[in-house]
C-alpha cells in the first residue's frame, strides 16, 4: 500500500514545523555614510536592497556588493555587518539605526525564529548566505512577493499586520526555492526533482506515525531496498530509516512546543509503541527528555 499522499508540500512541510514565533521585518532608509551591525539570530535573516547599493560583510568571507533589487538570505542566522563601504567602518548596532527620509540608500530587513536544536537536514543544506542578484536568474515570483512586502512595510491600511505575516512566510519559501533552482545538481534540490524519492519522501511527511519498514518505502518508489538505500542516501544524505526518525522527532518537538499533548498521545503520532520507546528515541537526538525540552520551550522568548 502506497503511504504517499498527493498535495504533500515537503518544503512547507519542513519550514512550518521549524518555525516559532513570529516573522518580522523592517525597512529603512539611510543617508551616507551607514554601517550597521547585526547580531547572531536564532533563526534566519534576509536583506532586500530596494534603492542604492552597499555591502554585506560576515566573517570568513570576502564582503558581497550589493545592488538594487539584490536578496541576501541568511540561514544560520549569522552575525554580519551591512554598509555602504567595503571595510564596514564604524558599524554600529542596528537597533540604534536612525532613518534619514532624505537618503539615498533604501532596505528591507527580516527574520524568522527557527528551531535550531533540531535543524533539518533540508536547511542545513542550504549555504550560511544566500545571495540573489536581481539581475540574475528568473525568480519573477520572488520579486512579486518582494514588491508586495515592500509596499506593506509603508501602508497603514487594515489588514496590515496579517499581510506582512503572510508575505514573509511566503518570501522565505521563495527565497530558498530560488536557490534551488539555481543549484538543481546539488542534493535536496535533486531529491525534490526525483520521483522515486519524493515518493518516500511524502510518504514519511503524510503518515509519521506508520511502522514504516524499508520495504513499505522501496515499493512506494519503486526501487529495490538497495536501491532506494543508496539512491536517498546520496541525495537526502541520510539512509531512509534515520531521516525517518529525524523527522519523526522533528514533529514530536514541535507538538512538545506547542500542544499540551501527553507523551504517550505524542509516541502514537510519531510511530512509537509506549512513552517509554518514545522518550529514549527523543533524548537520542535532542540530548534532552521530552519534558525537559518542553520546559525550556514554552519560557524561552519569541517561542510565543
């Protein structure tokens, strides 16, 4: 019997149960000369240069010019320095930024808080920055959010606030497909253009609390155990049945986030026979028990 499911979107799938709190963004406008410094962030951050240009600097790395219409995504969350000069003098805290209606230079700036005990292999595939020229590549989709974003960021209208939301989650799914799209030959980007292994793959997101064994998931796509081993783990780089737990421990931490959910409420839906089975597999891969993971969640800010 067949586990997939049609309509799974794996990459919403994997943003939404990372996601905590709420998304936020800011647009400023500078006049020369400007440097701001941006803290290391529990989550991502993104830049949108929408008038000027400057220079993004993250150390380690030789400083990115950036033009109009240019996206940087930052998905560790790095610490980084954004300036109109190459050498970044005198960056100061971002939260001390003070706009100047008459300069030159114009941005938008946003993050998203991420569950970063548990970072999905999908994500971590993606490079610690991301940068999208606008003059490279056809992401018309991309630039049709990041037009909307940039008008609701100025319009006090109602509905505001529910439309910025709705844009930035939307922005961070663009973003990331844009650049698979540009690094099709790489891993996950493959994985997700593969038939046979998005099969499994949706098959693992539809039904986590399924006894999956590596046959169920071989004849889903069609493959020899062999084969699908070889083939998932090449390209998800992790063997079927230990993305599968991964994954199934990525649910369970969110409904620890989340739900007031008993334990054994939460082995069921993630495909463990008692509480017990359930707690030893979690601690495995969060260091951590159940209960002491949901504890640290629920007073731990931005988790709101």
């Amino acid at each position: 019997m067949s586990g997939r499911v049609d309509g799974v979107d794996l990459l919403s799938d994997i943003i939404g149960v990372m996601r905590t709190g709420r998304p936020a963004a800011n647009r400023m406008r500078v006049g020369f000369p400007w440097s701001y410094r941006f803290a290391p962030y529990d989550g991502a951050g993104f830049h949108v240069v929408l008038r000027g240009s400057g220079w993004l600097l993250m150390h380690g790395r030789e400083p990115v010019q950036l033009g109009p219409g240019d996206v940087v995504l930052l998905p560790a969350g790095d610490g980084h320095v954004l300036s109109g000069s190459r050498d970044g003098a005198g960056a100061v805290p971002f939260e001390t930024a003070v706009a100047d209606p008459s300069g030159g230079v114009e941005f938008l700036c946003g993050k998203y808080r991420l569950d970063r005990r548990h970072t999905h292999p999908l994500l971590a595939a993606v490079p610690d920055l991301v940068h999208l020229p606008a003059h490279l590549g056809d992401h018309s989709h991309l630039r049709g959010a990041l037009d909307l974003l940039a008008a609701e960021t100025t319009t006090r209208r109602p509905g505001r606030d529910a439309a910025l939301a709705g844009l930035l989650d939307l922005l961070l799914v663009y973003m990331i497909r844009a650049w698979f799209d540009d690094h099709g030959h790489l891993g996950w980007p493959r994985a997700l253009r593969d038939p046979a292994i998005t099969a499994v793959l949706e098959a693992m997101h539809s039904s986590p609390g399924r006894p999956w064994r590596i046959e169920d998931l071989a004849a889903d796509a069609g493959l020899s155990r062999t084969t699908l081993t070889r083939k998932f783990t090449d390209l998800v780089g992790q063997a079927p049945m230990t993305y599968l737990t991964h994954w199934r421990m990525t649910l369970a931490a969110r409904l620890l986030r989340e739900t007031d959910l008993g334990l054994a409420a939460i082995a069921r839906r993630v495909g463990y026979a008692s509480p017990f089975a359930f707690s030893h597999a979690f601690k495995r891969e969060f260091g951590v028990a159940p209960g002491h993971y949901r504890a640290h969640s629920s007073s731990s800010p931005g988790n709101g």
